[in-house]
C-alpha cells in the first residue's frame, strides 16, 4: 500500500483490481466515497473490493438497483454521473433536435435522490 496524495494505491497481488481501483479513484470526487475505498486497501479487504470494483452497475427491468456506496457496481455520484452520460449519448442520437427540445429530470424520495451533486 503506498499514498499518492490523498488517494491510497492499492497492492493486491491482482493487477486487474489494482488498476480498476486506481481507475476509481483518480475519477471519483465524493470525499466519502474516496475515504470508504481507501479504508478497504489500508484494511486489505481486497475481497471486498474485488465485488464493488470489477464489475459494473447493472441495469434492469425496474432501472438502476444497488446499494450505495464506492465502486463501480454501487449507486453512487461516480456511477449516476456515468450512466447521466450514457443516456444523454443514447438520446442524443435517437432525437437529434434533443438541444431544443430539452429533457426533465425529477427526483423521488429516495435517499440522497434531492441532492446535487
């Protein structure tokens, strides 16, 4: 384990998680998330890791489900602002006037749905 800044660099042994954690946390900008993640590489719970980072949030049938938390499998500011950006492309390419047209974006009562990111 070695310290680049505030960021924790991880040494698994497994380069693959190595590098989706250094990944994350040169993209995330949530202090919580970032300090949850390097709690786990100080802990060494790269197990733990291994399930939050290798693979990504799923989409279904109901919309984006997981737990919140860091990593690339959990609902989180990272994984909202990706998936924000996936659609925008989608649309984009299906409606080519979207500029004009605009979009809405609402919120429910669930955790953390009022907040800005």
């Amino acid at each position: 384990m070695a310290r680049r800044g505030d960021r924790t660099v991880a040494s698994s042994g497994d380069s693959g998680l190595d590098e989706k954690i250094s990944e994350w946390l040169s993209l995330d900008q949530h202090p919580d998330s970032i300090a949850e993640v390097n709690q786990l590489i100080k802990e060494m719970k790269f197990e733990e890791l291994r399930a939050i980072m290798m693979s990504p949030l799923s989409f279904g049938t109901a919309g984006l489900r997981s737990k919140m938390g860091a990593g690339f499998s959990r609902i989180n500011d990272l994984t909202i602002i990706q998936a924000t950006q996936g659609l925008c492309k989608y649309l984009e390419k299906l409606f080519p006037d979207l500029k004009e047209r605009g979009v809405v974006v609402g919120y429910d009562a669930r955790n953390n749905s009022k907040r800005q990111v």
